[in-house]
C-alpha cells in the first residue's frame, strides 16, 4: 500500500496503466478513491494512460485529521496540489466526482499544465452559492451530519444511486469515513472560504468535460445546464442513463468512453 506525507498526514494513493499520459481521479463527500475500481480494470484506459487514485484526508485508507480545519474545500486543494507536486505528475486530465471536482476547480489555478477536467455531480458554485444548486432531497443534509443512524445512513447511500444493488457498497465507504469532516464542513466554509468557482468556468482556458446522472436526484440539472462554462467541451453537458450521482459507479462503460474520448481530444 503506497503513502505519502502531506501535512503530516498519511495519504493513501494507487498508480496504475502503461501509459505515458496521466489521469487523476479524486472522490467525493463521504466516499473513496475505491469506488474508481470499474476505472481501474479498464483495459482500453490502462493501456493508454497512467492513473492515479488517492484518499483524500479523513476517507478511505488515508489518515484522519487532528486539526478539523483540514476538512475544507482550500485545504483539500492544497492537499491536492501537494500530491501532485510529490509525485511529479503532469500535463494530465483530472476527474472529479462531486466534492472531488470542486477541489479541482479549486486547485486549477495552481496547476497551469493540466490538459483537461471531467466533473461530474459537481454544479460550480458562486459566492454565496445559490439556492438550487442541489434539488431538494433527505440526502443532502446528511452529508454534513457527522455521526448517522443505520436509517440515515441508508438514506445517504441510497440518494446517490439509481441502482439500490451498490447500496451495501456505498455504505460501507461512508462508515469508513471520518464523522468529523461532515461536522466541520459547513461551518469551516464559512471561515475558510472558497473560490468563486463560476468565475472559474467562466474564464479558464482548460477544456471542461461535464457529466450528469440521469437520474442524479441531488444536483439540480436545470442549474447545470445554465452555467456560463467557457471550454465545454462539445459545447453540451454529457447525460449517462440509468445512473445517479455516481455514474462511474453504475455505468462505467458509458462514462469510461466519454471519458476516453475527452482525453483523446485534449491529450495531443
């Protein structure tokens, strides 16, 4: 199992594939970088690009944070681009699903050589965010409540999915994860605020892959699709069927494809 230190943390990470270009994913609130696996045994992504994976501090096999102000979108961009610089990874594509692709979008102007950016289930925010960035759903509230009851936590894990057969799955990544990020999340925003990401999209030269779950029932599509992206690639927001908020999960062939496409175009 590979480590590094960032922070004085241990941050668990996976390189994988044969190629000389790199993909970076980074997970979302409450998850892990092993919800990737259906990426990581792609054979037409292996054989051509070399990816990464990693825990973000407080999630999977990383280590917890003492000092709950690292559970911030700044500081979990800082952790990022640390990572990145540590292991020398360039030029690369970076995926971010949910909470994993505001870091990204907050990381960007630190990282000037990367090629492109796949979110999904990440609506870019403004300062203060608006009210229908997410649609209303007994989910969203429960990804910033640390501790959960067996009925919460079902609830949770299934406001992400279209499938309920990943329920068990889901679940298990939320009870590894630390309660004290979601306890520290909201109020931490408010202290250590985040860029205003619609200026980001707004005005970066990077080209922006967008995915949606059809059948995302926590980010509101109509708010998506009215954003001011200047890079949209294809110049349309990519919608995979039958998926939720974790399309990677529940239709990895369908989003490793526009996931291979995208790279093809913008890794010249």
């Amino acid at each position: 199992m590979s480590k590094i230190t960032i922070n004085k943390l241990k941050i668990y990470y996976e390189i994988k594939g044969n190629g000389n270009k790199t993909i970076v994913f980074i997970h979302g609130n409450s998850l892990s970088s092993n919800l990737f696996n259906n990426q990581f045994k792609d054979n037409k992504l292996l054989n051509s690009y070399k990816l990464i994976r990693f825990d973000l501090p407080g999630f999977g096999k990383s280590e917890f944070a003492s000092d709950t102000k690292t559970y911030s979108l700044p500081s979990f961009a800082e952790v990022f681009v640390e990572l990145y610089k540590q292991l020398e990874i360039s030029n690369a594509v970076l995926v971010g699903n949910s909470m994993g692709g505001h870091i990204i979008l907050e990381a960007l102007d630190s990282l000037p050589d990367v090629k492109g950016v796949l979110i999904n289930g990440a609506p870019p925010f403004g300062l203060p965010p608006a009210d229908d960035l997410f649609l209303p759903n007994p989910g969203v509230p429960l990804f910033f409540k640390g501790k959960h009851t067996a009925e919460e936590l079902d609830i949770l894990a299934k406001s992400m999915l279209k499938d309920v057969k990943f329920t068990e799955q889901v679940k298990d990544e939320i009870k590894k994860s630390d309660p004290a990020f979601r306890d520290a999340w909201l109020p931490n925003s408010q202290t250590i605020i985040p860029k205003d990401e619609i200026e980001i999209v707004r005005n970066t030269n990077i080209p922006m892959a967008v995915v949606h779950g059809n059948n995302d029932e926590l980010v509101n599509f109509d708010y998506l699709k009215k954003l001011p992206f200047k890079t949209l690639w294809e110049n349309k927001i990519f919608v995979i069927p039958e998926a939720g908020h974790l399309p990677f999960l529940e239709q990895p062939e369908i989003y490793n494809r526009y996931l291979l496409d995208f790279c093809e175009q913008v890794m010249i």
